[in-house]
C-alpha cells in the first residue's frame, strides 16, 4: 500500500507543478500588460499637457461610473 502512495504523488507532480509554472507566466504576463498601459498612458497624457492639448477623455468602456 505504501508503494501505491509513492506511485500516485509522482503521477500528479508533474501536472501540478506545471499548472504552477503556468499560473505564474499568466500573471506575470497580465502583470506586465497591466503595468505597459498605465505608464503608456501616463507618457500620453504628459505629451498633451506639454502640447497644450485638453486631457484625453475615457471611452465609456474604461469608465469606473456605476449606472
């Protein structure tokens, strides 16, 4: 019975350790995109404020509004 135990943990390891590697490239991934937007936004909105040009309005998808 022993041996059985031994047998199902070295069966699952591999799936579960890459269900790990996966979740972490994903959020590492969506971390970055996260992080890209928002200083891409902040430089955007800086070259409008240096060009004299009203700061640009959210689309109403980007809105936090509750209706």
């Amino acid at each position: 019975m022993d041996n059985w135990w031994v047998n199902a943990i070295w069966s699952v390891t591999p799936t579960v350790l890459i269900g790990i590697f996966f979740f972490g490239v994903l959020r590492l991934i969506l971390r970055a995109d996260r992080t890209e937007r928002r200083i891409y936004k902040e430089m955007e909105a800086e070259e409008r404020a240096r060009l004299g040009l009203p700061p640009k309005a959210d689309s109403p998808a980007q809105s936090n509004d509750a209706q």
